[in-house]
C-alpha cells in the first residue's frame, strides 16, 4: 500500500505524541477532509519516517517526550540533516507562553505554526487545516482510499434474488468500496444494492449502494459506491474511523 490510491500524492501528515484530543477526535475530522494522517510515539521512528518520505508534515506535541530545550535541539537536526530538511513542522502545545511560541515561529521558523490547544478542539482543527491547506498537504485528491486486504475482518454482504452474496472489502475510501465477492453477481452495472451491510473490524454499517461494475482483471472484484445521500453522519464517521485504522497498521508495519 505504499501510495494509496489517489488523484494526486498529496503528503502524509505526522503527529508526534498526540494528546488524546487530537488522536480521539481531530484526526477522523482531518481524514474526512482528505487529508493523510498518522501517529508515531517514537521521536527516532519519526525522524525515519520523514527520511522515507521527504516533504512530509509533522505536527509535535512539544508537551511530552523530550524536554523542551531536546525538542528545539531535536527540531534543529531534522532542520539542518539533508534527509529531512524538506519537512513541514508544527507545533502543538497547551503551553501559551509568549517567548516559547516566539522561539518557535520566529527562532526557528517553524512554517506549520504553533498551535494552542486550549482554544479548543474545534479551533484547533481550523487552524491545522488552514496550516495544510497552505502547505499543499492534500495535493489535488478528493479522499483517501485505503487498502485492506489483509484484515480479516472487513467484509461486506447483500441480499438478491440468487440468495445472500459475501465478500471480502480490498479497499475503502468515503465514496465506495472494492470487494471481492464469493461468486460473480448476476445484477447489472448502475444498479442500487438495498441494504448492504459492511462490517469494518468493531464498526457495522448498513447501507444502499451503486454497482458500478467488475474489474477486468478479476471479474469476482466488484466497485461499489455509497449512496452519500442516504449514508447518516454516524456511518461517515464509522467509515473515516475504519480508514485512519487501515492507514496506521501500514505506517506501524513499515520496516525503517
């Protein structure tokens, strides 16, 4: 899954040390928007990844981990080191003291900003988005599909009239599906499947979807795509949830 299928590449997007906030509820919030984001827990893990891919963004919670005179030092060496020099950093802290944030934004001229988290989860989203936005994080795709072939339990069923078809989900994104089912549907091309239920590891969904027809190099392969229009905010978000849990198995799995 080295680059998810997109319109675009735009670039990934790491948080190093998140606070619980932005793990729990900004992160679905910003994959929904389109853009690419991950977590790491590991200040030398994070520096590999910028290695592997140049141009990345990294937002760090400067509240945790090193201590604050190691994060500038830390900083700088991703600053100054040719393999990482091209990444984006931010800055996210509850920390509102002015010289901290001058250090930051002037002194070491971070592009991404310095972020306060006690204007609140909303307030901060807005301006991370407006950080990605300027940065061109998202490039020009809509959404993020993600691969997941190998987790068992992503699978799909629906009901016809040649009985109940299963099939296993190889990828998702917020508009559809590609799943392999256990036997060639008889059901024509821009049909509406009636009540198709998706299971994304502990989220269950059930919805109408479009059949848009076989890939040709496996006709078992079938695209679907969700009816946005019947699809209810709690689904959306089961589904954007299920994406940011495929996106962080593959960026834990990489060897670096």
């Amino acid at each position: 899954m080295d680059e998810l299928r997109t319109d675009a590449p735009g670039k990934k997007i790491f948080f190093l040390h998140p606070h619980s906030v932005i793990r729990d509820e900004m992160l679905d919030l910003l994959i929904m928007a389109g853009y690419e984001t991950y977590t790491i827990l590991d200040e030398q893990r994070a520096r590999k990844l910028l290695a592997k891919f140049p141009g990345s963004i990294m937002f760090i919670n400067i509240d945790e981990g090193l201590k604050e005179k190691d994060w500038e030092i830390y900083i700088r060496e991703i600053q100054g080191n040719p393999a990482t020099c091209e990444s984006r950093l931010g800055i996210l802290s509850y920390n509102q003291d002015r010289s901290l944030m001058q250090k930051y934004l002037i002194d070491l001229a971070i592009p991404c900003g310095y972020i306060q988290l006690k204007l609140g989860v909303k307030e901060s989203t807005k301006i991370i988005l407006t950080a990605l936005e300027a940065n061109e994080a998202r490039g020009r795709r809509k959404y993020i599909r993600a691969e997941c072939e190998d987790d068992l339990s992503s699978t799909m069923n629906y009901k016809e009239n040649s009985g109940i078809h299963h099939g296993k989900i190889l990828d998702i994104s917020s508009v559809g599906i590609a799943a392999k089912l256990d036997k060639i549907t008889a059901v024509p091309n821009n049909s509406v499947l009636k009540d198709v239920q998706l299971k994304l590891r502990g989220g269950l969904i059930m919805t109408d979807m479009v059949l848009m027809g076989q890939r040709r190099d496996d006709k078992q392969i079938h695209i679907m795509l969700f009816n946005n229009n019947k699809l209810s905010t709690d689904n959306k978000l089961v589904i954007h949830h299920y994406i940011k849990q495929c996106l962080q198995r593959y960026i834990d799995a990489l060897k670096i």
